[in-house]
C-alpha cells in the first residue's frame, strides 16, 4: 500500500480528474441536480454479472438492492466502466449504447452527460479498489470469503488501480 502510495498522488489524481472534467461546465450546470421527471429507475449496480440470460434470448436482471432514482446516464456509464464489464470490446459497449438510446425515451440533450459520468466514473472505480485494500476492506472480505488471500487481493487490486489510472490519461470517450 506504501508502494502503491508512493506512486501516486491519489488527491492529486482526483483533483485533476474532476477539474479536467468539468472545466467546461459552469458553476450551475456542476451543482444543479437533476429534476425529478429526469431520473430514472438505476439498478446502480448494471453488470454483467447482474444478468440471466434465458433460452427464448430474453435477459432477467439481478441484484437492486442499491436500486434508486438516478441520472439516466448512470446506467450507460456504469455498464461502460463496471469492473465485471471493464474487459467488454469498445464495440459491444457502443452497441449497448446504441441499443439504449433507441428503446429510452430521452432527448439528445441527455446523452451528451455520459462522457462527464463515465470519466467520474474512474474516480469511483479506483476508490472501491482503494477500499477493498483498507482493514475494513480486508475484514469484509474475509467474512465472504473463507479462502480469502490477502497478498493476492492486494496485489489484484493495485493491478486494477494501475490498469484505471493508465487508461485515465488515454481515455476519449467513444460512447457519446
């Protein structure tokens, strides 16, 4: 974790995120929150791994229990930058959207909110890896797991952090 400290300045790396992200934006457009006949229904956790597919090729949806009102954009986003999906192909992403986009019923205007999402996104991803390598991280995973190895965690999730970091300084969204 000293190591892993040691390489990156973690605030730093926030800091400029957010600023890069929203240098755009006014100081409305960042703190005014979305209207109430704007959100929509989120599973908040839109996975793969979240999903059954049945033989007549419908799909059933598992898992809200952080299911809440939420950014429309907030599904596309986090289908794109979910862990369990982050090794999907830039196409397949781009066909999920394409697929959304035709079925919601959403003025243009929304979509333009994913690119800002999804690269916020980075932050939230690299903070549940920075989490799950804390003593609480540790201690809920090893009450989930009984063949729990810490070393392999840690150095799973610094792998993880790496790979998100990395990919932060060449991301330009393609999912617009």
């Amino acid at each position: 974790m000293r190591k892993l400290a040691s390489e990156f300045d973690f605030a730093k790396l926030i800091d400029d995120l957010i600023k890069k992200t929203t240098a755009h934006l006014s100081h409305v457009e960042i703190n005014q929150p979305l209207n109430l006949h704007q959100l929509r229904l989120s599973p908040s956790d839109f996975g793969v791994h979240n999903m059954l597919w049945k033989t007549d090729g419908s799909t059933i949806f598992l898992d809200f229990e952080y299911c809440g009102l939420d950014d429309p954009m907030r599904v596309v986003s986090e289908f794109v930058m979910h862990d369990q999906n982050y090794a999907i192909s830039d196409t397949l992403k781009r066909y999920f959207l394409d697929q959304y986009k035709s079925k919601v019923n959403l003025p243009k205007s929304e979509f333009e909110r994913i690119n800002i999402l999804t690269k916020l996104f980075f932050i939230e991803w690299i903070s549940f890896f920075l989490n799950s390598i804390t003593s609480k991280g540790f201690e809920q995973m090893q009450f989930s797991n009984s063949n729990f190895n810490l070393d392999k965690h840690i150095d799973a999730q610094i792998i993880k952090i790496k790979h998100r970091i990395d990919d932060i300084s060449k991301y330009e969204s393609n999912y617009s």
